[in-house]
C-alpha cells in the first residue's frame, strides 16, 4: 500500500484555521472531507472545521496496487467564548465598585484606571474626581489563549446624591 501520512492531530479555537501538513509516496493523493479545506489539492491545506472534524489524506499508487493508503488527523474545535462583563452601572467618588466577569479561565480588564487588579476576574475599582466615567474592556481567555472581548461602562458620581434612581 501506499504510505498516507495526514500529519498530528491538532486543537483550535472556534471560528479558527488549522495548517494540516500531509506527506505520500504515492502518485496521487485526495483530502476528504473538502467542504471546509481551503487549497484541498495540495498537501498542506487550510481547514476551517466548525466543530471537531477528522480529515482524511488518501494516497493512491500506480505500482500495481489497486489499493490506497490512508491517514487521519483530528482537528479538534474548542467552544466558542461567551464573554460576560456585566451590566453598565453607577457609582459615587471614592466608593468601591466590584465589576465581575464571566466566561473564561483567565481575564484582561483594559484599561487597568482605577482597578485593584486588572487580571482578576472580579477585580475592584475606586474612582477618583478626576474620572466622569470609563467604559472597559475585558478579554476573556479560555484554556489555550484564545480570547473574546465583552464590555462595560461605569458612570461616576462626584457628590453623595440623595435618591438614586436607576
């Protein structure tokens, strides 16, 4: 037979290409499935799987063996990130706000104005006067690095009010 080799499994985030790397010693060769390879007729394609998919590398001789070699790779999709920053709120000058994130292993909370620590996932801010409001950023990062970006805007009252209507 014919030696297919389809290259090492691989793990991508959502919504992400994967280089497979294919070799053969045959005289032709097909990739299957072709719906989501890009440039299928050479070796090294690009996937674009939407979820986890195992691509097959076909090799086929002409030596007098009638029959293919194959090979598998497995392109493994992580799910997609659903980053939650929470809801837009209010607070008075000097007050502590905690802000709490959701979605992910690790967080990135940009900009750090204000922030006791800008990597936690509930990190807390205190305002001074000079800030009338912000709006961050946070990226949420799943188990591989991959990271989307949610966001929230904080408004700052500078003097006690005396009703607080939402």
């Amino acid at each position: 037979y014919p030696k297919a080799n389809a290259g090492n499994d691989t793990t991508i985030c959502f919504n992400n290409p994967a280089q497979l790397n294919g070799s053969h010693d045959g005289s032709s060769f097909t990739w299957s499935p072709v719906s989501s390879l890009m440039n299928a007729n050479t070796l090294s394609p690009v996937a674009y799987p939407p979820q986890n998919t195992e691509y097959i590398l076909t090799s086929l001789a002409n030596n007098g063996c009638p029959k293919p070699g194959r090979d598998t790779v497995l392109v493994n999709v992580l799910p997609k990130i659903r980053p939650f920053a929470g809801n837009d709120t209010l607070v008075v000058v000097g007050q502590p706000l905690q802000l709490n994130a959701e979605g992910g292993v690790s967080y990135l909370w940009i900009p750090p104005t204000g922030l006791n620590d800008p990597t936690s996932k509930n990190p807390i801010g205190i305002y001074g006067q000079e800030v009338d409001s912000i709006r961050y950023t946070v990226r949420v990062f799943n188990e591989v690095g991959c990271y989307d970006s949610a966001f929230v805007a904080v408004k700052v009252f500078k003097t006690n009010p005396y009703v607080f209507v939402p």
